[in-house]
C-alpha cells in the first residue's frame, strides 16, 4: 500500500488543524483581560447580548466604576492599583455566580449580567466597599455600583441605563460623566 497520497492530503490537514487551533486561542486570549482575566468589551458583548437575550426576566445589567482610583495609583503605586482591580474582579465574578458574567471595559470600568440578582446588589456594593490587603495593609476602596433591567433586550440601552444609575449613586451627588 502506497502511503505518500495519504500523507500528502495529512501533512496539510494537520497543518491547518493546528493553525486553527492557535487561532482559536489567541482570540479568546484577546476577549480576556490579561491582568483580571474578566471579559473585555468585544467578549462581554457577545456573551451579555445572549444571556439578556434568553433570560429577559431575570437579568440585571451593571456598570461598577471605582470611586478615587486615581488616588490609590498615585498614593501608592499601580502595584497597588493593579491589586485593587484584581480584587474587584474577584468579588464581582464571586457575585455574579456561575450563570452570570463581569467585564472589565477598561481602566476602572466594569460591567456584568446577572440573572437573579437584583436582590443582592446591596450586598455586591458592601463587598467592592471592603479594603484591598497590599504589602501588609489594607487599602481603602469604593465603588459605585449603576443597575438596570434589560426590558428592551438591548444591551446598549441597558448599559446607558446602568450609567445613568451609576452616576446618581457618585460620592458627591455626580450625576453626569466625566469628559
């Protein structure tokens, strides 16, 4: 038996399969933050479109933004920032639960859907109001914690609402983003 049309129709077969293979990673390396290893935007999107998308009635769609971030990185360094982003990544994916999903869209910026929830939102902003342990001390943190019902199956819309909750919720009364 001839094995050399067999091996010239594998070689390249195999090839592809492993390309593809490390395609694949390298795109959902690309949806994870490399640092909290939440979702990014492009790769919460997706997910969150279709979790609203199936369970309507039960999700709820946040946007938490850390209050003084700035302050933590320049009092004691983005090693400590970077801490305190790990940490709220933690505590928002712990809330979340198995069938929910937290992003970092970026600096201080995260998002989730969760389904059943909106009952124990008090109990996520106790948890992102705990203090970050960093080189043998405790660093103060806080965050403001906006919630809204998808009721138009709309990500964006959700989100826009979540924002405005957000920013109502600001220490200081804030009610409008900062440019």
């Amino acid at each position: 038996m001839d094995l050399a049309p067999i091996l010239a129709a594998a070689v390249p077969l195999v090839g592809w399969t492993t390309h593809g293979t490390w395609l694949a990673r390298r795109l959902a390396t690309a949806r994870r933050d490399p640092l909290t290893g939440l979702l990014t935007r492009e790769g919460f999107t997706t997910r969150a479109e279709r979790l609203i998308r199936t369970h309507p009635d039960r999700a709820t769609v946040l946007l938490v933004d850390l209050d003084d971030f700035k302050k933590v990185n320049d009092t004691h360094g983005h090693a400590a920032g970077d801490a305190v982003l790990i940490a709220t990544a933690h505590r928002l994916t712990a809330w979340c639960g198995p069938h929910g999903l937290a992003a970092r869209l970026g600096g201080d910026e995260f998002a989730a859907v969760a389904l059943d929830s909106a009952d124990r939102l008090p109990a996520l902003r106790e948890s992102l109001h705990q203090p970050v342990p960093f080189a043998g001390g405790l660093l103060p943190v806080g965050a403001s914690v906006g919630a809204s019902r998808p009721a138009a199956l709309l990500l964006t819309e959700a989100l826009s609402a979540a924002d405005r909750d957000m920013y109502a919720h600001k220490p200081g009364g804030r009610t409008s983003r900062r440019r």
